[in-house]
C-alpha cells in the first residue's frame, strides 16, 4: 500500500499541471450543470420573488359599477385580512393612430406597505406630470415601445363609460393626451399577461385629475379600484372576497383580479422551461462527462510503459488503479473550487423566457443550496469516473475481446480500397482503442442528431401552433365590437358579405356558475355559417342541458366527459347538464381562459338576468371565405365600423401559449448546442481515429497508397461516422421531439399537432456530412506530410 502511495505522489509531483487542467475542465462541466439547476430553481421562483420584492398587490378590485366603491372602500378598512390597501383608477382610451385601446393605469405615489415600483429602466413618472407614463416591459415589447416613446391617446367621457357596452361605436369624447413613456418597470402584472394587455403607470397628479369629480358626465373616465395585500396571500383574498359579497348587495357589482391566477397561468410555461434546464443539465453532464473520461483515458493510456513496469514489479490490478486514481485527488480539489466559480459567472445567463422578464435582481446569483452540493458531488464525480476508466484501461490486453462483425469482410470485399479502409477505419473491428474512439465519436454524433432534430421538431411545431389560432381555440379570423342593440343589424350585414365563409354572435358572462364555481361562460350563436368550437375531447353542445369544458376547469373540478354538473347564474334557474366534451375557449378575448364553459344560447340566457350593456356581453367573429385577402378585409371592416375593429379584433394566443412563446430560448440553445454536439463528436473522432491509424496507414501508403487516398479513406471514415449518427439519430429525434411537443401541448391545453420541419432536417443532414468530410481534411494533411518510413520506424 505504501509503494502505490509513492507512485501517486511521484505522479502528482511530475503531472501536477495535467491533473490541474483536469481538474479544472471537470469545474467547468459541473459548474455549467449546477447553473443550469441554479437556473431553473431562480427561473421557477422568480413570480413570487417579483411579488414579494415589489410588495404586489394579492388582488385588484375593481368597481363595475361606481356607486359600490364607498361601500366597498369602507368593508376593506375595516377587513381584518387586509393589510395594505391602495386606490387605482384607469382611464380608458384609443390610441388616436391606430385606434387601438389602452389602459394607463393610474395610481397615487406608492405606499411603503404595497405596491413598490422596480425601474428596470428610464424612472417613474414626475408626481405632478399629466403626460408621463411608465409601463411594464410586456408592454414595451409586445407595443414596440421604448423611454422616449410618444403617442396620443384619446379618452372616453364618464358618460360614455357608463353605456360603452350599448355603443362600443362611439368615438372618444373626451380629452385627446399626449402620453411619453419615461419608464420600464418590472411588473407582476407580465408574469403570465396576454399580446394584448397592457400595463401603464401615470404619475400621482394624472390620478388626482381623473379622480377630482367623479360624477361629472363629460369629464374623461376613471374606471377606478382598490388594490388589496392581505395577511396570508391568495387564502386572505378568498375571506376578502366572501365577506365583500354578503356585504354588497347582489345588484352592485364588481371584479377580482387575483395574483394567484397570474401565477396559476404561467405554471405551464415554468414546467416548459423547468423540463428544456433539467434536459440541458443532463445533457452537459452526459457529453462532459464523456469528454473528462476521454482526457482521462489519455492521460493513463500515455502511462503505458510505465504500468507494464509497475505489473511487471508485482503491482496488482487493483493497485495500479489506486496509484492511478490517487494524483486526480488534486484535481478533484480543482474541481471543488472550480465548479462554484464557474457557475456563478454562467448565472447572468438565467433566468430564461419570460421568467427573465420578471426577474426582481436579474445578474449574478449565487445559489449556495445548488453550488455546495454541486461542488462536492462534481470532485467526487471526478474521482468515480476517473477510477472506472483506470480499472477498464488497465486490464491485461487478453481480458478485451475486440469487436469483430463478420458481415464486414463480405460486404466491404468488393470495394475500392481507400473506401474498405476509410469504412474499416470507422467501424474498426480489429483495433480496441481506435475501435473505442471511433464508436465513442458515433455515440456522440448520434446524440448530437437526436438532439438537433428533435430541437427543430419542437420549433417546428411551437410555431405552427401560433400561426394556427384554430389549435389553441380560435376558429374565426376577426371580432367585431357591436353595439348590444345592433347586433341583429350587423350579423345581418356581414351574413350577406360574400368574403365572409362564416358569421357567428358570441355571447360571453362571468356571472354563471358550475357546481357552485364562477366561471366564464361563452354560447356561440351562428348566423352564417359557423366558427365551431374545438374539441379535444367528446363532442360540441347540442342541447340545452349539455355543456362543454376547457380541459383547466376540468380539472380544477375533477370533471370527465359524461359527468353532471349543476349551472346556475343571476336568474332562479337551475339546470342540470351534462359534460359531453373537453374543449378550447373561442373568445378573442376572454377574461379566463382556463376558466371557461360553452353552452348554447338559450341555455345562456335562461341562466341570466340581462343586464343591458353589461351582461351578457356580445361581440361578432367571422371567418374570411377561401382566396380573400385578410389584410384587405380587415382593414375594409375597420372603415366600415369604425371602433368595431380594434388591435384585439385579431386572434391572439392566451396567455398560457404567449408565456410558452417566450421560451422558445430553451430549444433555440439545444439547436445550437447538439449540433455543435455532432459537429465536434465527430471531428474528434476522426482525428483520434487517423492519429491511432497512421501505422495502417503508413503500412499501405509504402504499398503505393497516394495522398489522395489517404485523403479519401478518411473522408470516407467521417462521412461513415456521421452517415450512422444520421441513421440512428433521425428517426430518434423526430420520436423524441413529438414526444416532447405532446407532452408541452397537454400542459398548454392546445391541440398536440406535431410537426416535423422535413425541409430543415434534409437541409442539416448533408450540411453536417459535408462538415465531417471537411474535418478528416486536417488528420490526413497531418498524414501524408509524414513518411512512411518514419511512421513505421517509430512504431
């Protein structure tokens, strides 16, 4: 024992600065592993950091009807739940442009107990500016806005607000401002917002200005709230929210937006991005390890005389591991310090998607929970695999049986030889280590193909869902904003449009419930033709006692197709029906996507007591007929009703799919990684291959093998590497790509399309082939400067 701990540390003293390169390439591999886990532990708390930092609000109240809010204001102070509480007032416009709407929302300077304000850049507005405005960054990006941007904004009249649901038409006929954005704010408000919401900050004075006479008819609109936190988060809001409807009488009415649904919301795009970090891990620490364990093998295969020494001295096989394994302790010190360092300086990088959009101290983190034990386990990692490399290399040469395929010699007998030796080269049936390096640069190429083509499936297909508002729900191409009392007028109208294939009414309410549960509810009443409801499961509503569920709610409710539910609403209705399928939510836009039923009209109405220009709330959808320009219609519907088509007129992915957009990061990186992955397996392994092959080599190129031959067999060598990493990873990544999607679009609740990029693929595959062809270029130059005379000799 005391003869292998000489050896090991004669080894360490002459190849101290080897073990300490080893040490530090295994720092890097566990130090970009643990970032990646650091990463996805910060991009998965990163909404309820950005609540706590900030002080967010757990719920907005807001007043559907004004004359509630001093009954309201007076339950919350007094409410032994809320803990901070502050008055919100938005005013409602168009852009005068574009006519799009907007919603600045404007509150008093922020209290020190909620609602604290990140600038991620620019500032907050003056306390006495009217014209500045700070908005959130989905707001900036998803409105191409930017500090210094302006634009004029013209606003509805008290008067207006009050009947906008009887005249969506109407134009503005208030005050026309001229807004600049002086901020970019970090805002919980983005944590799981939709293409069309819009978040905007106006300063103390703007909120005293809207505020001042709020019974003034023609003065410009305060549709105005109360933000509340409570002791104890989503669970207070629900004690809140119970003892506000005993209190308010049922005619008076108003709304909750929870934080929690926000959060709720973005889980499916956290478990996306959670999944691609754990991938990423993985795959780092499969391929590093890989590479440490081929630096390793090097280092001990370059230690071959001396251990036939040490074997010829008595060593056993277990000792010549031990004083192989031993020297590497320095580098596993390396690697302890290492790994930390290295993923702290990785952890700017993370969060990804829109987890980086709302990340409260974006930057350098250091995660102590993840970087400690990352550390240790990446030394004692090292330790492992060094010691298992050492056990299989040096074991006596007759305990490995080379791999010897029998069909080679009749398949390989007619070629050409520069072709048999380069195929030869590449499969190696004859010579172990080669044959290692040759199958090891295979394995890898092949995991580098798996990955990229099952990157580009996944792209593939995350982009085709977008484009494809019929797979998340949306099977109409426009709405219309319609006066209530128009609506007959207008579907009329547009039925008797030649470029529409489709006209359906949408009536939506949040007043019905199921099963004692608030929920949207949405009853398509077609004109012409018919935007169909999609169906992931079961079948559409066909009678008055049938409803339609979107898988969340199902859930929520532990619901299936072919239960009974009880739908009740404002009317003394009840009505007893039965889930007859699993569906998506139609509405351009609804207020709760992943909370919605669809019944059939009359079913709608008989659950309700109408209340004009408020509930139910209708709008018109219809699809352009086949050859119609959609750029042309539309823009031809917007002169005809003006105000009726607006920016949210189009189909627009929920929110729980715009989130999913937003890490499209994740299989963008893996695109890149893998295919780097391939690229590099396989020149690796045609290097290592032609080096251990310049005996062969030189043996026939004295037999009048030319350069160009030697050239060719290992061209021949690369294009057969990587015409089996093609084989074997192809039909692997397209399986494991559509796998993946299916699983991603089941926690989206979109319709699982796959799509596999054909185009895209044929065009990597001969790029990638061409590339290895390039990369043997270098081993054989490398060769044929060599005589064979010298190459022999030294062997």
């Amino acid at each position: 024992m005391r003869a292998v701990g000489l050896v090991a540390l004669s080894r360490t003293r002459r190849l101290w600065v080897g073990l300490i390169l080893l040490g530090l390439l295994a720092g890097v591999v566990g130090g970009l592993a643990s970032a990646a886990v650091a990463g996805e532990r910060r991009s998965a708390s990163a909404p309820e950091r950005l609540a706590q930092s900030t002080l967010a609000p757990d719920a907005t109240i807001r007043f559907l009807d004004p004359t509630v809010a001093p009954e309201v204001a007076a339950e919350l102070a007094q409410d032994p739940d809320v803990i901070a509480r502050q008055p919100i007032a938005s005013s409602i416009g168009r852009t005068a442009a574009t006519k799009d709407w907007y919603y600045p929302i404007s509150e008093p300077a922020p209290d020190e107990a909620i609602n604290r304000r990140i600038v991620d850049e620019g500032r907050l507005p003056a306390p006495d500016s009217l014209d500045e405005v700070a908005i959130s960054r989905a707001t900036a990006d998803s409105n191409d806005l930017h500090v210094g941007s302006s634009f004029a904004l013209d606003l509805y009249t008290n008067d207006q607000m009050r009947t906008i649901g009887l005249d969506t038409e109407a134009q503005p006929g208030g005050s026309q401002i001229e807004l600049r954005v002086v901020g970019i704010l970090r805002d919980t408000f983005d944590i799981a917002s939709r293409a069309v919401d819009r978040q905007m900050l106006a300063s103390p004075a703007f909120y005293a200005r809207i505020s001042a006479d709020p019974e003034c008819g023609g003065c410009d609109n305060a549709f105005r709230g109360i933000a509340i936190r409570t002791v104890d988060g989503d669970a207070g809001v629900d004690r809140v929210e119970a003892r506000l409807r005993d209190a308010v009488p049922s005619s008076e009415r108003f709304e909750i937006r929870r934080l929690q649904e926000s959060l709720d919301d973005a889980r499916p795009s956290q478990d996306v991005t959670s999944l691609g970090t754990w991938i990423l891990a993985a795959v780092v620490l499969l391929v590093g390890g890989v590479v440490v364990g081929q630096v390793a093998r090097r280092q001990i295969s370059a230690r071959g005389g001396e251990d036939a020494t040490l074997r010829g001295l008595g060593f056993t096989s277990g000792d010549r591991v031990r004083a192989a394994t031993y020297p590497v302790g320095l580098s596993a010190v390396v690697t302890l310090l290492a790994t930390p360092l290295v993923a702290a300086a990785v952890s700017p990088a993370f969060p990804i998607g829109r987890a980086r959009m709302i990340e409260p101290a974006p930057g350098l983190d250091v995660d102590l929970l993840v970087l400690v034990p990352g550390a240790v386990l990446s030394a004692l990692a090292l330790l492992g695999l060094v010691a298992a490399v050492a056990a299989v290399e040096l074991r006596a040469p007759g305990e490995l049986r080379p791999f010897r395929p029998p069909w080679f010699r009749s398949v390989l007998a007619p070629s050409r030889p520069s072709v048999e030796i380069g195929v030869r080269l590449a499969t190696d049936p004859e010579r172990r280590r080669r044959g290692r390096s040759a199958r090891a640069a295979m394995v890898g190429a092949s995991i580098g193909v798996v990955g990229l083509v099952a990157s580009l499936v996944f792209l593939r297909s995350l982009d085709h869902l977008v484009a494809t508002p019929a797979a998340y729900g949306i099977n109409s191409d426009l709405s219309i904003e319609v006066p209530e009392d128009a609506v007959q007028q207008r579907t009329t109208e547009l039925a008797n449009d030649p470029d529409l294939d489709a006209v359906v009414a949408e009536w939506s309410t949040p007043s019905i419930r199921v099963d004692g549960v608030s929920v949207g509810t949405v009853a398509l009443a077609p004109a012409k033709g018919s935007t169909r409801v999609t169906i992931l499961e079961g079948r559409e509503v066909a009678g008055p006692d049938e409803v339609v569920l979107v898988p969340g709610l199902a859930r929520e409710l532990d619901l299936d197709v072919g239960d009974d539910v009880e739908l009740t609403g404002t009317s003394d209705r009840r009505i007893d029906a039965t889930v007859v399928g699993l569906g998506l939510d139609p509405q351009v836009l609804s207020s709760s996507p992943g909370r919605t039923a669809i019944v059939q009209e009359d079913t709608l109405r008989d659950l309700i007591a109408v209340d004009p220009g408020r509930d139910p709330y209708p709008i018109i959808t219809v699809r352009y007929a086949p050859g119609v320009d959609h750029s042309a219609k539309a823009a031809a519907l917007d002169e005809r009703y003006p105000y009726g088509v607006m920016d949210e007129s189009f189909p627009t992915p929920p929110g729980s799919l715009v989130v999913l957009d937003d890490v499209r990061t994740v299989p963008v990186v893996f695109l890149w990684f893998f295919g780097g992955l391939a690229v590099v397996a396989i020149g690796n392994g045609v290097v290592a291959t032609g080096r251990r092959a310049r005996h062969e080599l030189g043996i026939v190129r004295s037999l009048g093998f030319t350069s160009g031959q030697v050239r060719s067999a290992l061209v021949i060598t690369a294009v057969t590497l990587a015409a089996v990493a093609v084989g074997v990873g192809v039909p692997l990544g397209a399986l494991a790509g559509a796998a993946l999607w299916i699983r991603v679009a089941g926690l989206v609740d979109v319709v699982p399309s796959v799509r596999v990029p054909l185009l895209a693929v044929l065009a990597c595959l001969p790029l990638l082939v061409g590339m290895a062809a390039a990369l043997a270029l270098w081993p054989a130059r490398w060769i044929n400067q060599r005589r064979p005379a010298t190459v022999l000799r030294v062997e």
